[in-house]
C-alpha cells in the first residue's frame, strides 16, 4: 500500500492557505511553483479537494483557492479519501473459496457464506485503525507544529514569497 505523492502536495499546499485573511486566496500556480512541482499536475490534486468540499475557488482578477471549510475540520484522513478515493486499501479476493481440496458439496453454506476470511478480518482492522489515527490528526494541528518547529525567520519569508506572488 502507498499513498500517491499528490496526498503529500494536497497537505503542504492546504498547510499555505491555513492563514489566509477572509477573502483572500491563492493561486494554483504560485503554490506549485512554491513547491517546485507542475501546476497541471496540482490542479487536479485540487480538483479532487475541491469536489470534496475541502477547498473552494475564489473568482477574479486575484481569485484563487481557498479553504471551503475550516482547518480545524479538515483532517488528513479527508485529504486522502478527496486525494486517492474511497476504496477499501486491502481488496480480498476470497481465494480460500478456490482452494484445490475444496469440495463444495460438502461444505457447510455458512463456511461459503458466513464465516469471514480472517485475512480480510486483519487487514480490514488495521485499516480502520488507520482512518482513525488519521482523522484525529487535523490541518490545524499540522499548522500549530509547523509554527512551533520552523524558525520564525522562514515563516516571515514564506508569506513574503506569498504575497509578492499575488
């Protein structure tokens, strides 16, 4: 199981808007230059974020993206199910029922039908523990870390770069 990169550009691009006064915005283009990274490839990162309501697009002349709702209620977990979809990460195929002893007729139905691949069980747990851990992890918690650990010098700079951007 890996993540896509666009999980990675989605959080240290919303972690730039977190800040921004009401009504302001940025634009997809200065994020991804920011980042070093191609804008085409990050406005559809944004399109993703944008059809699950996490960002909004402000029109204008200085129009842009900005946080649809606020950083408290955006959560990582949010970011890669908007990023990388809904599906469950293990997908099981149930290849225990191809099993080359396997007699059907002799097997009980509720082993077909009710009795839960214990491999499936596993996976399905550690994934829920996951998403858990995930969704306790907010936008504004990354925030309050990176002001708590980046030097204010490079912060400062950081909403320069920002700014003149605009």
């Amino acid at each position: 199981m890996q993540f896509s990169v666009g999980v990675e550009y989605a959080l240290h691009c919303l972690l730039y808007m977190v800040d921004l006064p009401t009504g302001q915005s940025v634009g997809i283009k200065d994020l991804a230059a920011y980042q070093g990274i191609s804008s085409t490839y990050l406005s559809k990162v944004y399109t993703k974020l944008q059809k699950a309501g996490l960002v909004k697009t402000v029109p204008g002349v200085h129009g842009g993206c900005a946080l649809a709702i606020g950083p408290d209620a955006i959560t990582f977990w949010d970011v890669v199910e908007a990023v990388e979809g809904g599906a469950p990460l293990f997908q099981c195929a149930e290849i225990r029922q191809r099993e080359a002893i396997l007699d059907p007729q002799h097997l009980p139905a509720a082993y077909r039908s009710d009795c839960p691949c214990l491999i499936k069980t596993v996976m399905v747990e550690a994934e829920e523990q996951m998403r858990t851990y995930l969704k306790k992890k907010t936008l504004r918690w990354l925030a309050d870390q990176v002001e708590a650990k980046v030097p204010a010098e490079q912060q400062e700079k950081t909403k320069a770069w920002f700014a003149q951007a605009k």
